[in-house]
C-alpha cells in the first residue's frame, strides 16, 4: 500500500536465499531424489513445494508482473483463475493458528541444526568423514523442553541433520564437543554435548546413506532398506 517494494524484496531474497536455498531444500534433496514415486514424504515435498510457489508467485505479483505471470501461465497454479493478477493472497493469520505449535518446534529443530552443523564441517576438514552422510551423530541436551521436540521427531533428524543416523548420547565420551546452543524458540539456552563418528553400516549406492541393512537383500545387496522400498514400488 505505500509502495516501498526495496522491504518485500529484501525479505523475499533473504527467505529464498536462507529459508529455502540453505535449509529447506538441503533436507528435501534426499527426498525428492531417493523416495519411491508416490510415497508420503515425497508427496507430502511435493505439496509443499506448490504452496511455496503459489504463494511466491502472488507475492511477487506486483513487482514482477509479467514474469510471475509467465509463471501462472506455464504451471497449473490455481484452477480456474487465468491470470495470476485475478487471484487472491491467502489469510496468513489463518496459517498461523493452525500450524503455531508445529512451526515453533521446528524452529527449535533448525537452532539445534544451526550448532551442529559447524561440528559436522569440523570432522570433514579432520577427514573423519567424505561428506554428512558418512556421519552418525549423537546428541545430549540439557534441556526439558528440548528433549521432548527432538525425542518427538527423532526419526526425522537424520534427513535434517543430513546424516546417516541420529541417536540419543549417554554418558561421556573421549572425543565429545560441547557447545552453548541459543534457543529463541524456548526462550532459552542449553549445553549440548555431542560426538560425531563413522557412521555404522555400509554405503547405500543409490542414496549414500549407511546402513546396517544393506548387503541383506539378495537381488539388491546395495541398496538400504528404504532405496529397496522405492526400487520395488516401481
């Protein structure tokens, strides 16, 4: 309305650049490439993906017209509504109500992310590990409220993290690091000890994941359980 477009541009960049560049579409990567064609994850990527663009492309609407409407035009964005200047922003205060629990414990997930991944580059530069993915990573925090997110969404950490496996650290190791991690989302912050080594198991060649289940399957004795999921759903 006062047509300082310079504010929305700098906060679409930076949410494209360190939003989705940086973060979300590093974790999705391995989704997008190694999930079976219609399994939930990739599907569920999938959506995602539309929504962000459906929104962009609104959003961007007014500063880059013709473009956004090359966009409309090429994709099936919104049926029934030919150009995108005749489509409606949506209520973000209605996203906000319904997904506010959810979006703060990510937020907690991606701090936790934030002090890992300096960790994770340190043990590349010592040649302990090629890339995160020969990583398994193991974690303490001290930290209630932390414990609950992170046991909650355990099975997810290792495509976060961009690891081979994630587990809980109990008791104390000769080669733990510890660091002070910021917690905005908790109003808090908390000592987390972690150790980063080898991950166990064997190299996936269709997703570089480890596995202590690859080399089991006779037929496909170099995949990992989920890349042997995928390859049977064809």
């Amino acid at each position: 309305e006062r047509f300082q477009f310079h504010q929305i541009y700098r906060e679409i960049h930076d949410f494209c650049i360190v939003d989705l560049s940086s973060y979300y579409f590093d974790v999705l990567k391995d989704t997008l490439y190694t999930a079976g064609k219609d399994a939930f994850l990739r599907r569920s990527a999938q959506t995602a993906l539309f929504h962000i663009l459906k929104s962009l492309t609104k959003i961007l609407s007014p500063i880059l017209p013709f473009t956004t409407e090359e966009v409309w035009k090429s994709f099936s964005v919104e049926a029934g509504v030919a150009s995108v200047h005749e489509s409606r922003w949506e209520d973000p205060e209605r996203h906000a109500r319904e997904d506010a629990a959810s979006y703060d414990e990510w937020e907690h997930i991606r701090e936790v992310r934030d002090a890992v991944l300096p960790f994770l580059e340190k043990k590349r530069e010592e040649k302990v590990i090629g890339s995160s993915l020969d990583s398994k990573i193991l974690l303490r925090i001290e930290h209630d409220r932390s414990k609950q997110i992170l046991n909650k969404h355990l099975k997810e950490l290792p495509r976060v993290l961009i690891a081979s496996q994630v587990e809980w650290l109990n008791g104390k190791r000769d080669n733990m690091a510890s660091v002070e991690v910021e917690m905005p989302s908790l109003t808090a912050r908390a000592r987390m000890d972690l150790v980063i080594e080898k991950a166990e198991g064997k190299k996936c060649i269709r997703c570089w994941n480890y596995s202590k289940k690859v080399g089991m399957h006779v037929e496909h004795e170099h995949l990992c359980e989920k890349c042997l999921e995928a390859v049977q759903a064809r």
